[in-house]
C-alpha cells in the first residue's frame, strides 16, 4: 500500500474514532464502546503498516507479535452487530420496519465500525501473511492459504477471549498470571464450536476478497486495463 493510502485509511479511522467518542462516548450512549473497540481494532491495520521484509529479524517479530496480539480486535468488532438487538426496528402496530432516522444512524454507525475493521484488518492479514512468504521464501496461493489458516485460527479464539472472557490485550502485560489461568481453563466443545463458527466467518471474507483480487488482476492484465 502507498504511503497516500496509508494515509487516507489512517485519517478516515482517526476521523470516525473522534466522530464516535464526540458523539457516543461524550454523550453517555449505550453504543459509546463503538469508539474504543474501533480504535483497538484499527491498531493490527497501523502495525502492518510499519512492517515489511526487509526489516532485521527483531524488529520484524517484534512489530510482528505486536500485531498478532491485537489482530482479534479487527474481527471481534463484527460482534457488536449483536448490539443492534438493544433497538426495537420495528413498529407494533403493523410490524414493519420504523423509519426513525436515529435508529438507522445507530445501523450506519455500528455497520461502518464493523466493515471498515474487518476490511482493513483482512488485508493486515494478507499483507503479513506475504511478508512471511517471502521472508521463508514460500511463494504460491497455497502457502498462503495454510498461513491465513492458521493466524485465523488464532484470530478466531481471540475473538472468543474478548467476547466471552472479556480480556483485552493489556491484560497480558498488567495481569499475565490471571490471564495465562483464564486461557487454560476456557476450553470445551461449546468454545470450540464458536471459534469454528468465527474462523468460518473470517475465511469466508478472505477467500471472496481473495477471488474478487485474482479475478480483476486477470482481467487488468488481459485487456490491459491498468
């Protein structure tokens, strides 16, 4: 990504953040999480953006843990859709949707938050994975597939940490203790049935971006369109 692109995600996200936390946050509203969740979900896009394959090694594992540790976040914001269920869309008189511009305000802003984190963070994804293909010279649509595999697997139980557990990432470094106990006792078949369903989630974004982008770069290296 340019560096023009760069910054045209980073202020769109810095001006949404300041829009939810003026307008949600200040105001005391339930869906005030919007501007907290959005900026830790907005964290793994900022750190993929300070790495590359040609950093030194501990710069890169560094840079590279970082954004393992904070990657769920992206993802998780698609569970605050559930939040929507705390507004009543529809009129009791003749059970159709109301149109109350408040309501559908609270739609736009949770749908915004929800795509623009899971879109960016996705292409986090695809931009670490191929910085660890080149890095272990492992070029190909099948290595990258195991790759994205894997760190989903991990997204996918990150998300469940977040939702259910309700650990944030600093808990690791101010309680790592409580956290490390937490982790260890939190597995069971019900766990491993969401993770399953949030790792199907993810890839289903991941192989329909990654169709959409092989599709169109072969149509713009067929007809010569870019």
């Amino acid at each position: 990504m340019s560096k023009r692109f760069k910054w045209v995600v980073r202020t769109a996200f810095f001006i949404y953040i300041i829009y939810a936390y003026l307008t949600l946050y200040r105001q005391g509203n339930f869906f005030s999480f919007l501007a907290l969740n959005t900026f830790l979900a907005y964290l793994p896009v900022e750190i993929s953006f300070h790495m590359n394959e040609s950093q030194s090694k501990i710069i890169y594992w560094l840079l590279f843990v970082c954004w393992l540790l904070f990657y769920p976040n992206a993802p998780y914001v698609l569970t605050d859709l559930f939040h929507l269920a705390r507004v009543n869309p529809y009129d009791a008189a003749t059970g159709l949707m109301k149109f109350d511009l408040h309501l559908w305000l609270y739609f736009t802003n949770l749908v915004i938050s929800a795509l623009s984190c899971c879109l960016m963070g996705v292409w986090s994804l695809e931009y670490v994975t191929q910085t660890i293909q080149i890095r272990f010279r492992k070029p190909g649509l099948g290595w990258r597939t195991i790759i994205v595999t894997v760190l989903t697997i991990f997204s996918s139980v990150g998300v469940y940490v977040g939702r259910f557990l309700r650990l944030h990432t600093a808990y690791l470094f101010f309680d790592p203790g409580f956290v490390i106990k937490e982790l260890i006792t939190m597995w069971s078949p019900r766990m491993l049935a969401f993770v399953f369903m949030m790792f199907l989630l993810q890839m289903t974004v991941w192989v329909s971006i990654t169709i959409g982008r092989i599709t169109i770069t072969n149509l713009d290296s067929k007809y010569n369109l870019q």
